[in-house]
C-alpha cells in the first residue's frame, strides 16, 4: 500500500470517531433535557381556540331613490282678441346705405350649377383565369 491510501484511511477513521463522539453528545444532552422537562406543560399541545361572536341584528337597509323633478304645471288662461294688447310697437330700422355687400356670394344662396359633371367612363376589365391554380406558389430554382 502506498503512503497516499494510508494517510486517506487513516483521515477516514478519525472522521468516523468524531462522528461517533457528537452522535453521544447530542444524545446524553437529549437525556438530560428530558428528565429536566418531564412535566412541563410546554410540550403539550392545546387545540386551536374558536371564538363565535355574538350575532348582531342589524335595522335592514333603506335605499332612497333619487328624487325626480317634474315640469313645473304651466297654467294658461284662454284669452279673447280683446284682451289681447299689444305691449310694445317694433319697428325695423332702414339697413344703412354705407354698409356695402361681400363680393362673394354664400354658398347656400347659390343655384347648383346647371350643367353637372357628366359620370366617369366605365373601363370594361377582362379577367381570365391563371394557368396555374395557385399563383405565385410555384419558385422555378434552375441554376
């Protein structure tokens, strides 16, 4: 055997001692805790506590619609042509003769032209069907 397999067996017995010692440690300590704890109440275990509250009994809920406003009721009284005067006399001021008119006619004032634009010509288009069904899938590659 060489030196190097020695020293690796020898590191390896002293691993598995160590391993032993710690193992006995933790055990005596776990001896020891429990005689020291033996009737403690920490390691019982309590079941989960369940409060129900008293029910309350609530005045149910009013819904208040939103007031509507009606038209305010418009009462007429049937009047005869007697009763009927006039309250004030109006009278049309003369258009003023310095005020001179636009050129350019509105266009709402305007008759549509009499001779209308005759229609655009028809181009009568011939299709004819491709030689191939689906056109632009076939890729000649000669080389």
């Amino acid at each position: 055997m060489s030196l190097e397999t020695n020293v690796s067996l020898i590191v390896a017995t002293l691993d598995l001692q160590l391993v032993k010692l710690l193992r006995g440690a933790i055990r005596a300590a776990d001896i020891a805790s429990a005689r020291e704890n033996r009737g403690s109440v920490a390691a019982t275990f309590e079941r989960r506590r369940v409060i129900h509250p008293e029910p309350r009994y609530e005045p149910r809920q009013v819904i208040h619609p939103t007031p509507r406003f009606a038209p305010r009721p418009i009462e007429q009284l049937h009047k005869t042509s007697s009763d009927l005067i006039p309250v004030c006399s109006v009278t049309i001021a003369p258009e003023p003769s310095h005020i001179t008119k636009s050129p350019i006619e509105p266009p709402w004032k305007k008759l549509p032209w009499e001779n209308p634009a005759p229609p655009a010509q028809v181009i009568k288009v011939f299709t004819h069907r491709p030689d191939n069904s689906c056109k632009g899938t076939i890729i000649d590659c000669f080389f």
